[in-house]
C-alpha cells in the first residue's frame, strides 16, 4: 500500500498573478483544513493502518449515533467530510486523536501533490463531448445521422460488444485524481494552499490533498514551522 | 462574470498597488512597457487611444490602439502587469461609449476624437 500524507480541503476557486518575468500564471486556492484526526486505524484493530481525517463542520442532526460515537471520541464537533489517509504504522504514530492539523504541518511550498475531488457533472452525453467522437459527416445526403458513434463492433466474429466500447452515458460527477501539481504557497495564518493551475470541482466541492503517489516521498514527518525554524538557525552557527 | 469568493477577493486586493493616473476610455495614454531582449531590458513606449477598459480585482486590463504606418496595433496591458513601467496620460478624449471598437472601420480623420476639457475642480 502507497503511503502518502493528505489533507482535506475545499476548492475556493481560481486566481491570476504575475511571476517575476511578467507572465501570468492561473492557481487554484483550496481552504485546507484543519482537519481533526478522528481515529488512527491500527494493525490489530482494523487490520491495517490509517488516519482518519474529518474536515468542515456538520449539523449535529444530520450525524447518525455511530457516526457520532467517533466525533466523541475526538472530543470535536461533528464533521461533514470524512475521510482516511493511509499512513505506515512508523507514520502513525506522531499522530493522536482529537489532535487539529493545518496546511502548514503537512505542505510546504514547492511540493508536489496529487489532489483529488468529485468533476463537475455533464449529464448524459453523447459520444462526440464525451470521448471527443468526431461524428459522421453533415453533407452528401446524411439523414439523422450526425453525432452518433458509428459501428460498435463486427459480426459473427466476435458476436458481442468488446467491454470497454466508448458510448454515451453520464459524464463528470465522477472522483477524479489530478497528479503531480505543484504548491505554489501555503498561507497559514489563513490555512489556505494554492496550487499551480487548476484541480477537479467546482468552487465550494471537497477534495483531498496528497504528497504526490509518483514522487519518491520520505516517511512523513509533521513539520513544525515556527520551531523548526529557531533549532535550524542555532546548528546553522 | 460572477463575483468573486470573497477570499478570492481579499487575496487580489494584496497585489502591489499600481500608482497610475486615471484615464478614461477615449483618453490618449503614453505606456511605458519594459522589454526584455536576451540579457538586456529596455523600456519601449506604446501611444494610442485607450479603448477599453476592463475592471475585476488584478485581472483588470486596457486596450491601446494606435495606427503605426497605416497599420492599426492595438496591445492589451494587465493593470497590475509589472512590464507596465508607468502610463503618462496625453490628450483627453471626449467619447459617449465605453468601448471604441468603431475606430478599427474608420482612418484618418474619420478616426478622430473630440478633446474632453477638464475643468480644475478646486474653485472655492
């Protein structure tokens, strides 16, 4: 199992800023966070290890008793997106319940990140925006017949429809992973991340943040950025 | 467009303010552009008639056009673009649209603008 650390977050939407050479460049800002860990999966308990997550609060009546159960156990209010992170045991372990983290322990600018979240839902499409069809053609005597995907298959040879033939059905809605997208700034005091270019969603949906599953990551470690910086400074000397 | 999440806002309004003098659509404006060539970077200086304006937090912009040896140029500048060195407002222009699209179908005298007095407010 991949281990890598995430955090979950909420698209707030997109931006434009100048770099240093003039140019514009376009990112996305996401409201990470703070995300409480509800629980921490273990080996023994639930056969494999974990850190659950629970960001944005909730509506105490829309929480079930068990669901509740957890929330209590963290000692916090009830969240509305919940989700796991797996993490090895050695990672678990600087975690505890109940403990809140924020963008600024888990990002740091320059990262590389993978994101996850829900595409903004088409409807039922037709072949051509769906899978980018090219149709058939609009001249020479076509009658009713336009944006249809054409033949589907052979004849006796195979005499089925191979699994996997690209046809109309629902578009977007769906879980989508962007990967390797760069951090551009982690804004604590505002526990806000924002991101080069864009991610799944639309602006208010949730996603999660991991360190990017392509990139050769260390076990994670917290980052403790006010402290780290004052015990750097002196070894430095 | 819709407006903007106020975050979205609030991160926008921390873009370095520009301190440039106001102008209107229809004014003659000098831009003052930097350019950069390989290693060296010199500043280039762009005449024209403003003929939009466009607002909206750091992505506002405004479209100069000019006519450069019969042939009609117009660039578009980022408000907030750091190539835009400076802006020196010419001639005022007095224009009754907001934007100038119209100047593209017409040359020479046909393309001119009538001269918008300004008045000094400051009179106790």
């Amino acid at each position: 199992m991949l281990h890598r650390m995430g955090l979950l977050g909420k698209k707030v939407g997109m931006m434009q800023d100048f770099d240093e050479k003039g140019d514009w460049f376009t990112y996305t800002v996401i409201t990470v966070g703070p995300c409480v860990v509800l629980d921490i999966k273990t080996k023994e308990r639930d056969g494999y290890t974990a850190l659950k997550l629970g960001f944005d609060d909730q509506k105490p009546h829309r929480v079930n008793r068990p669901d509740m159960g957890v929330f209590a156990k963290a000692d916090t209010t009830p969240k509305r997106y919940v989700r796991e992170i797996r993490l090895s045991a050695e990672e678990c372990v600087q975690f505890e319940v109940g403990q809140t983290l924020t963008p600024d322990q888990v990002f740091r600018p320059g990262d590389t990140i993978d994101v996850t979240g829900t595409s903004k839902g088409k409807g039922f499409q037709g072949v051509m925006k769906r899978y980018h069809f090219r149709g058939t053609r609009a001249t020479h005597g076509s009658h009713e017949y336009f944006r249809h995907g054409g033949s589907i298959g052979c004849r006796l040879t195979p005499g089925r429809v191979y699994k996997g033939r690209k046809m109309p059905g629902q578009m977007g809605n769906k879980r989508v992973t962007m990967q390797n997208i760069a951090i551009s700034k982690v804004l604590a005091d505002k526990n806000l991340v924002l991101v080069n270019g864009g991610i799944p969603g639309s602006a208010e949906g949730y996603v999660m943040l991991h360190h990017a599953a392509k990139r050769l990551v260390p076990a994670f470690k917290l980052i403790q950025p006010k402290q780290a910086t004052e015990t750097a400074e002196p070894a430095a000397e | 467009m819709s407006t903007p999440h106020p975050i979205i806002q609030e991160l926008e309004a921390q873009s370095p303010a520009r301190d440039f003098p106001e102008f209107r659509v229809g004014d003659t404006v000098r831009v003052h552009v930097r350019i950069v060539e390989g290693q060296r970077e010199r500043v280039q200086v762009f005449e024209g008639v403003v003929i939009r304006r466009r607002r909206g937090g750091n992505r506002g912009s405004f479209t100069v056009r000019k006519v450069s040896y019969s042939v009609g140029v117009e660039r578009t500048f980022p408000f907030f673009s750091p190539r835009v060195e400076k802006i020196e407002v010419g001639s005022r222009g007095r224009v009754r649209r907001n934007r100038l699209y119209y100047l593209r179908q017409r040359t020479g005298k046909a393309a001119r603008i009538r001269a918008r007095i300004v008045r000094e407010k400051k009179k106790a």
